[in-house]
C-alpha cells in the first residue's frame, strides 16, 4: 500500500486542479497529445488525465521547509517594547515564516502591537555550522576531512571528488565553535582512520573462583 504521505501530486495542465497521482486517469492516445514523445529528453511526462476535466496532469513539485529564525518586534500593553526572536519555525518560504512567528507572539498576553518580523535566516545558518566531508584518499588507508562554509560548497566539492574518481560522505553539519576548536579536525580525521583497524581484541580467560571480573 502507498502511504497517503509519498503520494505524489499532480496539477491538471487545464483546470489546475490538484489531485493525487491515484485519482488521475489513466492517460490514453498520448503519442497524439504530447509535443514529444515519452523518452525524449524535452518530453514532460504526464501521470495521467484529470479526472474532472480530462486534460493531462503532470506531478507537482514538493514545497521545501526551511527552519526559519524570525524576530518579531511588539509593545506590551503598557507600551514598553520587546523583541522576541522565534527560532525553527518551519515554513514553505518567508512570508509564511513571518506569519506563524507573528501568530506565536499574539498569543501572548502581554503583547499589544507587533512591529512585524524580521527573518534572520533558515535555522541551520551558515555563520554557525560548518559543513564536513570524508574523502577517500588514493588508497583506502587515506581519508580526508574537508571542511566547508556551506552545505552547497560542501556538495559542489563531493562532485568535483566524484570527478576525480573519489569517494565520498554525505555532508556532516557541525557548530562552527567545535570546527574551530586548535586540532579538531585533525583529531576527527585520526578517529575516523582507526575505524579502519578495528578488530577483536584477545580476552583474557576469566580467572577461576573469582565472581566478578574486569
Ligand atoms: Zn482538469
């Protein structure tokens, strides 16, 4: 069964409707209805037809959700002035962020008058994390750790190491201050290449009459 969560959804070409991929239609004469045929790299590829209007209904792209930062400013109703910084919200894009940030705010008694928000940036900011990837080296006994200042620097390099024939680890987000601790990453590297000798080591015999052993 597919869960009602991963169903894809498609928006109708004609009426805009949107439906889910199992309530479409299925798609019929589509050699005649296509501008391309299906396997051509121009060719959209519809899920099937509307079931209100019969026209073709191509999949709907799945809205992101960023964790945004938003401070929103108020007056209490003594007129004093606060901000409240929001942290996480999770939000399609930043008017939708600004909205529910506001919207947590005026549930506080206090609260009178908001200024509106200020978004400060997804939560996973950039300025505070520090963006990882293992390397494999020439041989299997090399590993690298490369550190980067953001996700999208950090997977423009996996690329450029898959171009030149070497593997490597999905990004590993980490706080800037730990990164930027003298040794760190050397430290991390160490750790990382003693995985590579992990064995079982001799257990001594347990001694006889003696209840516990350590
Ligand atoms: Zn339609």
């Amino acid at each position: 069964m597919i869960k009602p969560d991963v169903m894809p959804m498609c928006q109708c070409d004609n009426c805009s409707k949107i439906h889910s991929a199992d309530k479409l239609v299925e798609a019929k004469d589509l050699d005649q209805r296509l501008d391309y045929p299906i396997g051509h790299p121009d060719c959209k590829e519809p899920s099937g037809e509307c079931p209100d209007c019969g026209a073709l209904c191509y999949p709907v792209e799945p809205v992101a959700l960023s964790n945004w930062d938003v401070t929103v400013h108020y007056q209490t109703h003594g007129g004093a002035a606060g901000a409240r910084t929001i942290r996480g919200i999770k939000a399609a894009d930043e008017d939708e962020a600004i909205e529910k940030a506001n919207a947590t705010v005026r549930r506080d008694p206090r609260v009178a008058k908001i200024h509106g928000g200020d978004v400060e940036t997804p939560s996973e900011r950039e300025d505070r994390q520090v963006y990882l990837v293992i390397q494999e080296g020439g041989s299997s006994a090399e590993l690298y750790l490369r550190a980067h200042a953001s996700r999208e620097l950090a997977e423009k390099d996996r690329i450029r190491c898959a171009a030149g024939a070497f593997r490597t680890s999905p990004v590993v987000a980490i706080p800037r201050a730990v990164a930027d601790t003298p040794g760190f990453l050397e430290a991390v590297e160490m750790a990382l290449l003693a995985h590579q000798g992990l064995e079982m080591v001799d257990t001594p015999v347990k001694p006889a009459g003696k209840a516990r052993f350590r």
